[in-house]
C-alpha cells in the first residue's frame, strides 16, 4: 500500500520494501529485515546501509547485536525539500543552456489592451525572479488600465519578483506606489532624462525582451533571443548605472 508513495519519493523499490519492513518490524538485524522485506540477505545489507546514508535507518546495539531502527518518515519530505532546493539552484545555469541550443530567436506580437496584458502575464513567469523595466508610470498604466497594474504588482511581489526600475526624472507620476524606489514592494528605481522614453514600457528578463506600447498605438512584442536581450540588458545596466537615485519633482 506504501511501495508506490515510497518509490515516487525516490527510493528504489528495494529501498522501499526494507524501510517499510523496519517501520512495521521495529528494531532489527539485517537477516530479520531481510526476512520481512522478502530480499536476499545480502542485498539487505547494501540497502541497509543505502537507507542509513539517506538519514531513514539509523543505527545501534543490543549487545554485540546491530539492530536498524526506520526513522520518521517525515525526512523522507525533507529529502524532497532538500534535492527541489539542490534542483533550483542550478536551474538558471539549466535553462541557459537549453535556450543556447534549443531554443530559436522568434517575436510574438500582441495587439489592444487584452492581448497586451498576456505578455504581463509572460512576465510573471520568469525564471531569474528579476525584471528590467523601462517604464513611462502614466502611459504605463493607461495601457492597461490602473487596476490591472494594482493586480499585477501584488501578483509579482507574491511570486519573489524584483523589479529595477528607469523612470523619467521629471514630468511624470511619483508615488510610493508607483515611480518610487520602495525595496518593501521589491521596487529599486533610478531616473534618466524624460527624452529617451516614448514606450509605455521595455521589460527585460530571462531571455526575453517585451515592448508595450503607448494607449494610442495599443500593441506590444516579445522578442525570445539571447543575443538581443543580452545586448538590451548591457544597454539597461549601463543606463542604471549612470541614473539619479531621486526625481525631479520640482519640474
């Protein structure tokens, strides 16, 4: 009734059969294991020892007798938690090189206001947990409307997203909400000069590159292509890199 729970943790199916014969045995020796796992005694052994290194056995004597004793099965999530961990951590090295070898340069294109919300929803999904974002506030939110940004913005705090921000540093919206640095809501900004900007908004991420336009043009694009967004993302660093940490609310 166990097996498959245990084999779709990640045991093998004779480390299975033995951790569930120590669970219902108690303290054992390895031929009684064996007994009740209905494996070769020298088989149990090794996976005796196997289960041990797993942290799911441990150890010890009555007498000049070794006697294996199952551990909670509650580690067994803990080994789960512990290889998704080992798993994420080179996920970003992963998918570099599946875009490097089997993912081909292509552009999407999105028009009106709904189909221009599914690349928000694109966003949302990046793998490097960042956003380099070039954004207009005002056009930036009549684009989509107020609301669906308000959406947005939780759903990307909510999700570990960190955005890094070039705003125009005069003429535009200022709050706490929005066009301010604020590291509670993940927002670090910095502010170029009002004439570079004439898109609603440019995102930068994993190796993507998005484009929405203004209210009056009412469209966007992904561009899927390492090179580009590379090359997009250097431009952005060099840009942040050279911006003001506060606006020009006087203008």
């Amino acid at each position: 009734m166990y097996k498959r729970a245990l084999l779709n943790a990640g045991l093998t199916a004779k480390q299975a059969a033995v951790y569930e014969a120590c669970l219902r045995a108690g303290p054992s020796g390895v031929p009684d294991i064996a007994g009740e796992a209905e494996i070769k005694r020298t088989t149990a052994y090794g996976i005796v020892e196997e289960l041990v290194g797993l942290g799911l056995l441990k150890s010890s004597y009555k007498g000049k007798r070794k006697l294996y004793t199952a551990e909670d099965p509650g580690k067994i999530l803990s080994m789960l938690d512990e290889k998704k961990q080992r798993i994420a951590e080179v996920m970003p090295e992963l998918s570099e090189l599946f875009v490097t070898h089997h993912v081909r340069p292509k552009i999407s294109f999105f028009e009106g206001r709904e189909g221009v919300k599914k690349i928000y929803d694109d966003a949302l999904e990046c793998k490097s947990k960042e956003l380099k974002m070039i954004v207009r506030v005002r056009q930036h939110n009549e684009a989509v409307g107020d609301a669906f940004i308000r959406e947005f913005i939780k759903k990307r705090i909510a999700r570990g997203i960190v955005t890094k921000n070039l705003h125009p540093k005069s003429g535009d919206l200022y709050t706490n909400e929005r066009g301010m640095e604020d590291p509670r809501l993940k927002r670090y900004v910095r502010y170029l000069p009002p004439n570079i900007f004439y898109a609603a908004m440019i995102m930068i991420y994993d190796h993507k590159v998005t484009m929405i336009s203004t209210k009056e043009e009412n469209f966007g694009f992904i561009i899927e292509s390492k090179q580009f967004s590379n090359t997009l993302s250097a431009y952005f660093d060099f840009m942040w890199s050279i911006g003001s940490k506060e606006p020009d609310l006087g203008s």
